[in-house]
C-alpha cells in the first residue's frame, strides 16, 4: 500500500483522539470524516491487512481505529488491541470498551 495512505490514516486517527482529548466536537467529526475516507480507500483497494502494523503504534486513537477496521479481517489481534486499550482511563479506552462491547454484541457491520 502506498506509504501516504497509512500516513493519512495515521494522522486523521491522531486527531480524532486529540479532538475527543480536548472535548473539540468539530476538529474530531471533522477527522472521523477525513478518516472514514481514507480507510475505504484502504478497503477498496483490498488491504485492511496492511493495517496491522497500526496495532502497536504507540497513539492509542491510531491503535483502537486499526482495531476497529481490522475487526472484520483479524478479530483475535485486534480484540488483544482494543483490551490492552480499554484498560487506560481515558475517554479513548472508554470508546475501546465500547466497540468491544459492541462487536460482541453484532452491532457492529464490517
């Protein structure tokens, strides 16, 4: 995969977290947004796999948004993943034990 697609990716899940972080509604829509674009172009491309390498990135948003787009493909990796982050209290470990919860629960459409 191109190394700028796991760039944007890296850096709109960086601040997605940061704005969730700050309680910025409008920076972390805003990122959700640019996010949602570039993982389907990571999709239509066929490579979530290539999304691996983000479960040990040390940005707990970037590790939990890999763990949530890789769930479909990799489920044991990223449920280890989002658990390890569910641990932090933080809002973004919350939202970690919220998708786990979720996922478990079937709501969740790869």
């Amino acid at each position: 995969m191109e190394n700028s697609l796991i760039k944007r990716y890296i850096a709109e899940a960086e601040a997605h977290g940061a704005g969730i972080l700050e309680e910025n509604s409008k920076k972390s829509n805003q990122s959700y947004d640019n996010l949602q674009k570039v993982y389907l172009e990571i999709k239509s491309l066929n490579r979530l796999e290539d999304l691996k390498i983000l479960l040990g990135h040390g940005n707990s948003s970037v590790r939990v948004w890999a763990a949530t787009h890789l769930l479909p493909v990799s489920e044991e990796d990223s449920r280890s993943t989002l658990n390890d982050v569910a641990k932090e209290v933080t809002p973004i470990g919350f939202n970690a034990q919220m998708i786990i919860n979720e996922w478990n629960a079937g709501k969740l459409k790869p």
